[in-house]
C-alpha cells in the first residue's frame, strides 16, 4: 500500500506530466532504450546534487538578488556538469567516450533548472535535508515519466500513426492524456 | 542563393524551434494560457537569445564544448536580470503568472545547444539571419498557441470577448496544453509535407 501511495504522489507531483518540465529532453532520450535510462538517470544525480547546491546559494542571496539567483544555479549547475565528465574521465576514458553525451543533453535543461526553482519556491523546504529529498523525488519521479514515454514512442512512431501525427505530435497528444489522468489525482 | 535563403528561414518552417525541432516546449505548454501571458514570453524569449547568442558567438571556439555551453548559460542568466526588469514594467501580472518559466526562459536549448551545434559554424551575417527566423518561429508558435487557448478555455483573445457558445476550461491547463500543441505540431507538419510535394 505505500509503495502505491508513493507511487501515485511521485505521478501527481511529476516533473513532466504535471509542470511539462523537461519533455523535450525525454522526447530526445526516448528515442531508444539506453539512452533513455542513462538520460534519466544522470538528470536523476543532476537534481539531487543540484539541489543541495541551491541550498546554499538560497541561503547565500537570503532574499536578496533574487534576479541572480538563475545565474547562481548556472553556476552550480555548471560544477557538477565539469565534475561528473571529469570523474567519469577519470574512472574510465571508454566510459567517458560512451556516456558524455548524456550528461551534455542532461546539463542545462528545464528538469533540471526548474526543478531548482521549484525546491526554492517550495516554502516547505527548510532545511538541506528537504532541499535533497526533493531533489531526488523530482529526479525519480523524471524515471518514471521517461518510463512512460519510451514504452509508448516505439506505438506512436509506427506506420499505423498517420504521417503527420507520427512521433512528436501523437507524443504531445499521449502526454496530454496522462497529464489529464495525472491531474485527477491531484 | 534559394537554397542559402532557403537555410535562413529554416528556422521560421522546415525546422521550426518548437514544432520541428521540439526545444521549448515547457513553456510553450505551460505559459501560453492566455495571449498576453504569450507576449510575455515572446518578449523575454527574443530579448534574451538574440543578445545571448550573439555574445555567446564570440566565445573562443577553442574551448571546450562543456565550457561553452556554461559560459553560454551564464551569459544568457546575467541577460534576464534587465530583462525581467523590463517585462516586469511592462507585463507584470504576466511574470507573475509565468513564474518560475519565465527565468528558464534564458537557459533554453536555442542558446544552450543550438549555438554550439549550428550557429558558431556561420558566418555573423548568417547568424543574424538565422537567429531571426528560429526566434520568430518560436514567437509565432507561442502566440498561435495562447491565442487559440485562450479562446477556447476563456473564449476571448487578449480579453477581447468573442462571439463563441461554447468553452472548455480544460484547455488553459498543463493537460490541454499537451493536446493542443500536438495538434498544432501534427497541422504544421501536414502543411509542411504539402509545401514540400509543391515544391518538387
């Protein structure tokens, strides 16, 4: 029973059916299976680290320069994007070589930087531990949405979808009709 | 010379930013309830790229592409700080109302990656054409877009009433949003395919 109750919050709070953040990122990933779960999971690591760096540059503008805030999580975003290719160089440069585009499509995005934006909008999120379960929820809960749109993009690219509805329109339309059922729940 | 006119306004039709492309679409989904919230965006939307992709254009090309998508992103994040100000002056209730879309405006995929992959290999006369067009054709897209949910969530157009019986408010939700770019993205496509076959 929790795991279902979990499950359906982690539907009505999701970044893309609910807030559209990201959709053009999963539209990219879904494309195939790999790519799909490696997307996924890099922004999944993206909005967890993120979010505790947007703990902090809160806590440093503290009201203040609330039009740099965007710059500061630029920057923050900007470390970890440097970092994670760097530490994946390190680890191994044939890995490096195999799963770097995924983290340049998984830096700056809306899933990403809108996820930032919500954990700080979020009056709730008081503390840093607050700012990194969001972080990861917000990054699960991009999983499951990608889930959702990769089991499907396979029916909606076929030759049965008329010419012009085939991929990206039928996706959109998909979309819409999960986002209704989504919004039910909320 | 037609196909190099034709490659500057691929932007506007064969490779429209949010139809063809699909960059964007966050906030075309969920910004464009109304058709001044749209301007809006237009308004944020083109200041900001148009001066952040020709900045970003003279970033060294040298650099890494990591370091050029940051500074590319920071560029674009100091950019919104006047022209949040500006729209505020201007749209405020819409900024409001746009929220936290209107700063992820400035780090959209048309400054982030688009630059890189396309723009820096042009020259700056090229650039300035095609930046114009891929703006424009996310400008138009967006307005066609709160334009015609507006109308059939409200049943105005700039809270102009219209003479319709029926509305469904479904349409000015993130659901309705959804459905009613696919079929927006689904029209296009057809009348693209058509100009295509006219064409040969």
């Amino acid at each position: 029973m929790f795991l279902i109750v979990s499950f359906l919050s982690q539907l009505a709070g999701n970044l893309i059916f609910t807030q559209a953040l990201g959709t053009s990122t999963v539209f990219i990933s879904a494309k195939n299976k790999r790519s799909f779960m490696g997307v996924a999971f890099i922004i999944c690591i993206f909005t967890t680290f993120g979010s505790m760096g947007a703990y902090f540059a809160d806590r440093l503008l503290n009201g203040y320069f609330e039009n740099f805030r965007l710059f500061a999580y630029v920057l923050i975003t900007g470390i970890i994007y440097l970092s994670s290719l760097f530490i994946l160089w390190c680890i191994s440069k044939r890995l490096y070589g195999r799963l770097k585009k995924y983290i340049h499509i998984s830096s700056f995005n809306c899933a990403v930087m809108g996820t930032l934006y919500m954990i700080s909008e979020n009056p709730e999120n008081t503390n840093i531990s607050d700012y990194l379960l969001y972080g990861l929820q917000s990054g699960l809960g991009f999983i499951i949405a990608s889930v959702f749109v990769a089991t499907a993009y396979k029916r909606l690219n076929c030759a049965k979808v008329p010419s012009s509805f085939r991929g990206m329109p039928a996706m959109l339309v998909y979309l819409g009709i999960i986002s209704m059922a989504v919004w039910t729940l909320k | 010379m037609k196909s190099m006119k034709n490659r500057i306004t691929d932007g506007l039709l064969r490779d429209n930013t949010v139809l063809s492309a699909g960059m964007i679409i966050s906030p075309a989904i969920i910004c464009t309830t109304s058709f001044r919230d749209s301007l809006a965006l237009v308004y944020a939307f083109s200041v900001i790229t148009f001066f952040a992709d020709i900045i970003a254009y003279l970033i060294p090309k040298k650099l890494p592409y990591a370091v050029r998508v940051i500074w590319t992103s920071a560029i674009s994040s100091l950019l919104y700080v006047p022209v949040r100000e500006l729209t505020m002056m201007i749209y405020p209730e819409s900024v409001e109302r746009i929220g936290i879309y209107f700063p992820l405006i400035a780090v959209n995929s048309l400054i982030v990656y688009q630059t890189q992959h396309r723009f820096l290999n042009l020259d700056f006369r090229e650039l300035l054409g095609n930046l114009v067009f891929y703006i424009l054709g996310f400008d138009i897209v967006v307005l066609v877009c709160g334009a015609l949910r507006e109308l059939i969530a409200y049943g105005t157009v700039n809270n102009k009433v219209m003479n319709i019986s029926m509305t469904v408010s479904g349409a000015g939700l993130p659901f309705g949003g959804f459905i009613i770019l696919g079929i927006i993205c689904g029209i296009y496509r057809k009348i693209r395919s058509l100009l295509s076959s006219g064409e040969d």
